[in-house]
C-alpha cells in the first residue's frame, strides 16, 4: 500500500503568523468549535477565527478559506480541499 500524509480537514493559523499579517489575534471573534489534536487533546485556550483569501503565486487559484486561530498552534496547516482548490494537489491522488 502506499502511504500518504496526514491532511487537515480545516485550516489554522498560529498567532505568530496572523500578527505577521498585521492583525491582532485576539481581536478576532471567537470560534465555539472545539479542536482537538490527532493525538485526542482538546485546544485549552479560547479558539478564534477570520476568513482568508489565500492564492497560489505559480497558477493564480484562489481560494477562501475559514481559517481558525489559537495560540496552542504552532505549525500554520491549509486543509486538502483548500490544496485541492488551489491546484497544490491533484485530487484523483486521494
């Protein structure tokens, strides 16, 4: 079998990267999703979210994504359907 990575199946951001966009964090509104991590723990701290228009530079896809935001996260994912939508990934692949 071959083995594929792991997708997300919605986007995060970390703080870090939404400050670098010039936004405050906490100054988006608040998400009442609860997250929880592959390995089955809950996010702690108070989840929020933005919409976000993201483009591929080589192709010029766009895609809008709700992206959610929490200071536990520290690795920034985009889901599949987003690299899907951006033509990152090929979607016959999965």
């Amino acid at each position: 079998t071959v083995e594929r990575p792991p997708f997300v199946l919605c986007s995060f951001l970390n703080f870090e990267t939404v400050r670098q966009m010039g936004i405050d964090p906490e100054s988006l509104e608040i998400s009442h999703v609860s997250i929880t991590g592959v390995n089955g723990k809950k996010l702690q701290s108070q989840t929020r979210k933005m919409h976000v228009k993201i483009v591929n530079s080589k192709n010029k896809a766009e895609s809008w994504e709700k992206v959610y935001v929490s200071p536990e996260i520290k690795v920034s994912l985009v889901s599949k359907d987003c690299l899907v939508r951006l033509r990152v990934i090929d979607p016959t692949q999965f």
